[in-house]
C-alpha cells in the first residue's frame, strides 16, 4: 500500500486559501458590494456634516482609511520592491483620491447624492464607449447615457458651485479608474498593497486641506467614532472590492459597469438621506440599468 496515498488526500482536501476564493466568486459580484458601500459610506458623512466640516470629514475619511490599510496590509513593505514606474502611478493615484474625496464631498453638501453620482458616472462612459465595438454595447450605452442625462437634467438648479465640484470629481474619477486598472495589473493582494500605499500618500496629500476642520471630531469620541465607520465603509470596502474586479474585468466592461453608480446613489438617497425622487429620476435610474443589462462583455 502507497503510504503517500493518505498525505496526498490531505492535501487534496485542503481548505482553499483566501485568495483562491476571491478569484472564484465572480468579479461582478465585488462590484456590487463596491457599488453600495460607495455611496454608503457618503450618506453617512452628510449626515456627519453637520457636526463637522465638509473638508475635515474628507480627511477624516481618507485618514482613518489608510490607518486601516497600514495594520492590515503594512503596504510599506512593498514599496521598496517595486519599479520606479510603478511608484510613480501609486503616488498619482494617492493625488487623485485626495483630490477626488475632498470634491466629492464639496458636491455633496450642495447637491442630491443621486444627481452626484449620476454627474460622476459621464467620464467613465467615455472609457467604456473607448474600448465596445458591438452594436449591442453601442445599444447598451445609449441606454446608459440617456439614463445619464434624464437623472442630471432634473436636478438642475441655482448651484453652480456644487455642479462645478460634481464635474471635478466627474474627471477624477475617470483617472482613478485608470490609475486603479494600472495597479490592479499586479493581481488581487498586490493590487490592495498598492492601493493602502497610494491612501497612505492621499492622507498626507490632504491634510492641508482638512485637518483644520477636522480638529472638532478629534475632542468627541462618537464624533472619531463615526468617521472611521465612514472612511472603512466608503474607502476600505468599495476600493478593495474594486481592486479585486478591476484585476478581472477589462477596464472597458468596468467603466460600463459603473453606470450603476447613479441608481444605488439614488436607492441609498432615499434610503438613509430621505431624498425622494421624481418620476422622471426613477425612468433614468431604469434606463441606466437597462443599459448594464443589454451590455456583453468582450471575450
């Protein structure tokens, strides 16, 4: 009798490994999850506002995230093995996720969180549209675009500074998903090392901005308490999860994917904030999902 038999079943019979899971559950499955902690987290730093300044919460956000990502991931230890090139990309990308949160949250204080992420959805559009040649996913987007613009044009108002914010994060958003996709190259962990390195460098490139706000939450425990929960729920969560779907997903069916953004804003919206749509905000969130619906992946 092989006496290697036993030794061999055992481990055939191993538990698979954390990351064998996560390249075994679908990459559409991760962007759910990001998909609602996105706006999630946001709707609960409005609420957070009011205690808070806009620019303080942001920090508090950015920096509670990238304490997380330091004791869980140590992303420092990687830093020193990578390429130049890819140093650089990381560094950009923790520009653009300061920038983009502390906009983001300026847009929110003045305007609907559905109208935000249906202004914030019409970058990524046009790196979607970069890379479909189908007349299926021409279809598809035409659906998404038309969502688009039903949701943005019925929240037109007296707020152009708000608009200004939405269409600056609106840009942002676009090189986060690029910078995103760049660094998602290296695979699921080492995209998230990446990723808490490039937070590591957004809580420095902010704190200009925000620590003089964000002083108040530092004297109320609750206060701390709250913005940590927003900054795991809103950066953690929704950028980890994107890491693992960028790493499988082309960039293209990504970017078309995010066209969901504008209707778990407005479901999360009515939700936590009491936003209550129009009837006409409701038929673009539905052509917005019609659009992800009629999409087809390239092969």
């Amino acid at each position: 009798m092989d006496a290697t038999a036993p030794a061999a079943r055992r481990t055939n019979l191993r538990e698979p490994a954390p990351a064998d899971v996560a390249t075994r559950l679908p990459p559409h499955a991760f962007f759910v999850v990001s998909a609602v902690f996105h706006y999630l987290g946001p709707s609960f730093a409005v609420l957070l506002m009011s205690r808070v300044g806009v620019l303080g919460v942001a920090w508090l956000r950015i920096a509670s995230a990238a304490a997380v990502f330091a004791m869980w991931r140590r992303p420092w230890r990687m830093i020193r093995h990578v390429a130049p090139a890819e140093r650089i990309t990381i560094v950009a990308l923790g520009v653009v996720l300061a920038a983009m949160n502390s906009v983001f949250y300026e847009a929110i204080d003045r305007l609907p969180l559905g109208t935000v992420g249906a202004i914030e959805f019409l970058g990524p559009i046009a790196l979607a549209a970069a890379g479909i040649r189908t007349g299926r996913n021409i279809a598809a987007l035409a659906l998404a675009v038309a969502g688009v613009c039903v949701l943005t044009d019925v929240r037109i108002a007296a707020q152009p500074l708000g608009y200004l914010f939405a269409f600056a994060n609106c840009a942002l958003f676009v090189l986060y998903v690029v910078l995103g996709h760049r660094i998602a190259a290296a695979g699921g962990t080492a995209g998230v090392d990446r990723l808490g390195a490039a937070m590591l460098v957004a809580a420095i490139a902010a704190l200009p901005i925000g620590i003089r706000q964000a002083v108040p939450a530092f004297a109320n425990p609750l206060l701390l308490g709250a913005a940590i929960g927003v900054g795991i729920s809103s950066s953690v969560i929704p950028y980890v999860c994107d890491q693992l779907a960028m790493a499988r997903l082309p960039r293209a069916t990504f970017a078309l994917m995010l066209s969901l953004l504008p209707a778990t804003a407005t479901i999360v919206g009515i939700i936590v904030l009491r936003q209550l749509p129009t009837a006409a905000e409701l038929g673009g969130v539905a052509l917005v999902v019609a659009g992800v619906a009629v999409h087809k992946a390239p092969a």
